[in-house]
C-alpha cells in the first residue's frame, strides 16, 4: 500500500511556481527614452511575457492588483497605473511571502512605499555600448564596468553588466544594493524580510542573464539555475590580412548543455572584417567538467591596421527545464601589416627576408605584451582601491548595511592580494596607498579572505 501511495505521488505534476507581470495601462510611450545620444527602446508586455516563457518560467500577465497573490513572485514595470489600493495590494501580498521585482524607470509610489526613491541625478559614465534583445533595445546606454556588487545577492553579477540608461536609486538601510557604479550611485537593490524584493533603476536595460536570475529570485529567493564560467580569448592575438585567426570559448560546467550564436548585436564599434572559415558553435559535447567552442577566421585583405574586435557571441545555456542567454564580451585582437608569422605557409623552408619579419614581429609582440600586462595589473589594482574606498564611504554615510560591507570589503580585498602577489611574481612594483605613487611601499596588514558566503541553490 505504502509503495502504491508513492507511486501515485510520483505522478502527480509538479507545481511550478508562476511570475505575474503587472500591466495595468502600461505605455510604451511613457518608457521610451531618447535624447541627442542615448535611446531606449521597449517591446509591449507580451514579448516580456513570451521570451520570460521561452526561458523556462511560467509567466502571464493581469492587471488587478488583488490578483497578485495568485503569483509566486510578481514583476511591476514603470509606466503603469498605481492608485493606493493597488499598492495597499502588493504591500499585502509581499508581507505574506510574496516576491516583488519593482521597476523604478519613472517615479514609483509602490518603491516609495518601501522607502526606495530616484535621485535627481542621471547615472553618467565615459563607456557607453549599444545592447539589443527580443523585449528591448538600449543605444548608448552607460556600460557601468567595474561595479561594486553584493556577492550574496540575487544575481550572479560576474557574467554580466547593466546597460543603463536612468537616474540613480537612494536605497534605506533596509536594503542592500547588488549593483553600485564605481563612484558609488546604486542602479540595483534587494531586501529579504517578509517576503522579496528586487527595485531596479530600468528593467529594460538589464540583459538577459540578469532579468532571468532577478525573475528566478523573487519567486522563492533562490537561483536554481547552476553555477558556471565563461571563458574566451583570440588565438593569436596579433594577425595581418590574411591571415588565420581562432576564438575559443569555454564554458566551465558539467550540470548544463550549450548552444551558441555568431554573431550577436554587431554594429556601433569596429569589428574584425572576417571571414568564417570553419566554426563548431553548435552543440558541442561536454568535455570533462567544461564545454569548448572554436572558430576559425581568415581576416580579409585590405590596409586595415591597429586593433579590431571579435563581434559578441550569444550563448543558450541550458538546465532541465530551464535557460539563460548570456552574452560574451568581443575580444581584442591586434591587426598589423605585412605577412603574419602565423600564416600557413608552403614550401620547405622560409626566406630570410621572411624569417626576419617573423623575429621581429615576435620580439613587437612580447614587448607590447608585457607592457599591456604591467597596464591591467596596476589599472585592476587602482580599481580595486577605488571600490573599497568608496564601500566604506557608503558604510559611513549609513547607505550600506554593516554586513553587505563586511562582505564587500572581504571579497575585494581578497581580490587585492591576489593582484599584489601576482605583480610581485612579475617584478611590478606596488603602488603606495598615498595617491597611487609607483614605488610606494607595500601595505603591511591586509585582511584575510573570509569567503563569499554565497547559498547554495535550491534543488
């Protein structure tokens, strides 16, 4: 009888748990955002709705607020209409459990409520980059590189940054902010009490992988989907027309399947002029605990020199019944002159003339190698500074919680020593503390690593 019981549990369906998307007189007018450089471009709710759904989650969207505790987690776009009961409404749902993602493009009386308003300021940045999906489109939205982010928050922050277009939040004590710019202004909070609640500066300007694992997150504080490393890098990483080229891509995971795409959202900066030779960017087969993607290029002929682009790359990772769309980076490659030492060559032996050029080329490229190192070491170790300066600066003024800057300065001052030994390994002096001086003498006592803390996800 017991075993008969059991079957029986076993096939019944499994309960998914199901996001609202509030769209109440939502306008598309309201959120659209253009001035002499910047735009911001939204679909209507039900390309929202449909892609949320070819992601894997159970998503619908409705209108009456009361309707918000028929949802595990309820998303409420700018641009839409709140009048008091409707915000008495989700203030309900969420102290009975419920998870709220609130969009905060416009004045919103519902993030108000939880003490979450906009600053007067737009959030201002020299590196601007284009982004492009099936629910928006964002042209020269500030690339905030470099953010302070909370490690223990709902989102897995080291696989991609926001494109923003938007004024900074002023978050309360409640909450803790996931992303910060480097000057300190917060685009992105959450708080965990009662219930959940994620309040984002612009809900169109976050990027695949970042709706989904804020989605994932206020539907019961966890993200299911597993971890992973996404790695890629240009084989040579100097080239001439003409000549060969391999990008390689790896993704570090055993627990999911890989699909990717050449290319994606090509336009507004340079990119190679290649020609795809050979690529093997379908389905590959997992290797060991990691997945491995190849290209190969020619670049075409022509007088083009300096350094170009691999365009992104837009990859499916897939778990059970679930996906995430991840966007990876371009990668820099240098194009020179003349025949490159990397070129198949013909025959059984080089001219002189030619094997001149390659020494030469070879002692060019690790002498720019070398320098180009020295620059990222001491350029990430001045950043790192920067950001724990400013993280205590926030703890000060009270805008962050004693232990999201515990956490903070633990994670980047872990970093720290990690760039510190690496540029002793290599004979790069440390700069001193005192206005970043090379030469300086190196910091005496530094605080040991404590570790990220991070959950486990929810199986």
């Amino acid at each position: 009888m017991k075993r008969l019981i059991l079957l029986l549990l076993l096939l019944l369906p499994i309960s998914l748990a199901k996001v609202g998307i509030y769209s109440k007189d939502f306008s598309i007018d309201c959120y659209t955002y253009t001035d002499a450089v910047r735009s911001l471009r939204p679909e209507p709710i039900g390309v929202l709705v449909s892609y949320l759904r070819d992601l894997g989650f159970d998503v619908e969207a409705f209108q009456d607020a009361a309707a918000a505790f028929n949802y595990d987690g309820v998303i409420v776009p700018s641009c839409t209409t709140l009048e008091p009961e409707d915000i008495n409404a989700f203030i309900s749902y969420y102290r009975s459990g419920g998870g709220l993602l609130i969009d905060v493009r416009q004045d919103s009386p519902l993030a108000e409520a939880f003490g979450v308003a906009r600053k007067s300021e737009m959030v201002e940045g020299v590196n601007t980059r284009s982004f492009k999906s099936v629910y928006t489109e964002v042209v020269n939205g500030v690339y905030i590189s470099g953010a302070i982010t909370d490690p223990n928050g709902p989102v897995k922050t080291g696989y991609e940054h926001i494109f923003y277009i938007g004024k900074a939040l002023k978050l309360p004590e409640s909450f803790n902010s996931s992303f910060a710019t480097p000057d300190g202004k917060d685009v992105l909070g959450w708080k965990k009490g009662e219930g959940r609640v994620i309040v984002t500066g612009c809900l169109y300007c976050s990027g695949p992988l970042l709706l989904a694992e804020m989605v994932d997150w206020i539907e019961d504080g966890y993200i299911d989907f597993p971890d992973f490393v996404v790695q890629r890098r240009a084989i040579p990483q100097m080239t001439s027309p003409g000549g060969l080229l391999s990008d390689e891509i790896t993704i570090l995971s055993s627990d999911i399947k890989v699909r990717g795409e050449y290319a994606y959202n090509v336009g507004g900066s340079r990119y190679c002029n290649f020609e795809l030779v050979k690529a093997d960017i379908g389905n590959p087969e997992p290797m060991g605990d990691k997945y491995a993607f190849s290209a190969r290029f020619t670049l075409k002929a022509g007088d083009e020199t300096g350094a170009c682009r691999l365009p992104p790359v837009l990859l499916h990772l897939e778990y059970d019944d679930q996906r995430r769309d991840v966007i990876v980076d371009p990668v820099k490659v240098e194009v020179v002159k003349g025949t490159s030492p990397w070129v198949e060559k013909t025959g059984d032996s080089l001219p002189w003339v030619g094997l001149s050029v390659v020494v030469l080329a070879l002692i060019v490229f690790l002498f720019a190698k070398k320098r180009s190192e020295r620059s990222r070491l001491l350029n990430e170790w001045r950043k790192l500074k920067r950001i724990i300066k400013t993280a205590r600066i926030k703890r000060m003024k009270g805008e962050l919680s004693e232990e999201a800057y515990k956490k903070l300065i633990a994670e980047y001052e872990a970093r720290l020593q990690e760039i510190e030994a690496e540029m002793e390994m290599k004979g790069i002096p440390i700069p001193s503390v005192e206005g970043g001086k090379r030469g300086g003498e190196q910091p005496q006592h530094r605080r040991q690593p404590t570790g990220s803390g991070r959950k486990a996800p929810k199986r």
